[in-house]
C-alpha cells in the first residue's frame, strides 16, 4: 500500500461493475446451456469434452486475432463457452449418478418427458454446475481480463485496467486491480455456493 492507494481501489470499484458486466452474463448463459446439454447427452459430452482444449483467454486471443466483428458476441462467446463445457460434464455426471436412482424413482411415479426433464433433471445438472462454479468463476475472470485487453475500447473494466497499470509499470493500481478482481471471483463463487443446495431438488424432496 502506498500513497496512492485509496485513489487507486476508488478507480478499481469504478470499473468493477463493467467486469461484472461481462462475467455475469457469460456466466449464466453458460452455466444454463451447458447444464442442459449436459443432461441431454450427445451434444453435451463433445462441448465437455473439448472444455480443457479451450481455455477463454485463448478463444479471446483467437476471436480478436481472426474476426473483427460483433466484438461484444465474441468476447461474450469466449467467456461462456468454457463455463458451458464445464457446466455439461458435471451436469452429464449428475444425471448418470441419479439415474439408478432419483430419476428411477421419479419415472415410476409417471413422471416422464418434458416433466421429468424440466422438473428434476435439469435442476439436477444445475446443482452439480452451481457446486463447481468456483473454478468456472476463476476462468472466466482471468477470461474477462483477456477480453477487455484485446476488444478494444468496448470493454473497459477492472481487467483492462490490471493490464494498463502492469504495461505502466503502476504496482499500486496492478495490485488494487487484481484485489478488486479476486474479490469479484471469491463473491461470484460464493453465489454459486449458495444456489447449489437452493437448486438441488433432492434437497426438496428430503
């Protein structure tokens, strides 16, 4: 901490909303969609499968170097993508780890289709996505610190100010930047802490 501390944190709190922004939405999408192609199957265990080949600051690295349009998409897509192969594997696990046994006991009670799918086998993959949200989370920060350095002007928020005060040679800011976003990443991680129990519908039906 030095002189320039509190105007620093003051500039770093500033920019966290447009973080947030970026990383919630990325998030939740991504999270959402792949929990249920997770459940689906097929589709679900090819995207949880490539997830450890596509880590978002390289998809970001990639889409900024080869397209040039729609960067709000794109830095979007780089982000939620790799929450959505994370989110399908622990989706496609909870559902196979259920199948002997809650979604048994559900279907010979008459609940099929879209009934089954809707009430307890995607809220199952959503608990199981939400109970792994802590490292989705710590990616798609880092994710989110690549996007804003190589989209441009379009996002400008905590991570684009971690990297501009690194370059600068600004220790004070670089250090405020990055605190504010470990801050950012443990509360994100912390909501989905909260939502895994919530979401759970065995915790219901207990």
């Amino acid at each position: 901490a030095g002189p320039g501390w509190t105007q620093a944190l003051g500039a770093v709190l500033a920019a966290l909303p447009a973080t947030l922004a970026l990383v919630l939405p990325a998030l939740a999408l991504g999270t959402g969609l792949g929990a249920l192609l997770g459940v689906l199957g097929g589709a679900g265990a090819v995207l949880g499968g490539m997830g450890p080949a596509m880590p978002g600051f390289l998809l970001a690295a990639v889409f900024a170097a080869t397209l040039a349009k729609a960067p709000v998409l794109l830095g979007l897509a780089a982000l939620a993508l790799p929450a959505a192969a994370q989110a399908a594997t622990l989706a496609g696990r909870a559902r196979a780890g259920a199948e002997d046994t809650v979604l048994l006991a559900a279907r010979g009670r008459g609940m099929d289709g879209s009934a089954l799918l809707w009430r307890l086998t995607l809220p199952l993959g959503l608990s199981a996505a939400m109970g792994g949200l802590r490292s989705a989370v710590a990616g798609t920060v880092a994710a989110a610190v690549a996007v804003e350095s190589l989209f441009g002007t379009g996002f400008s928020g905590a991570g684009r100010l971690f990297v501009e005060a690194a370059r600068a040679g600004d220790t004070g800011m670089a250090v405020a930047a990055l605190a504010g976003l470990c801050g950012l990443a443990v509360l994100l991680g912390a909501l989905g802490g909260a939502l895994h129990g919530r979401i759970d519908p065995r915790a219901r039906m207990a």
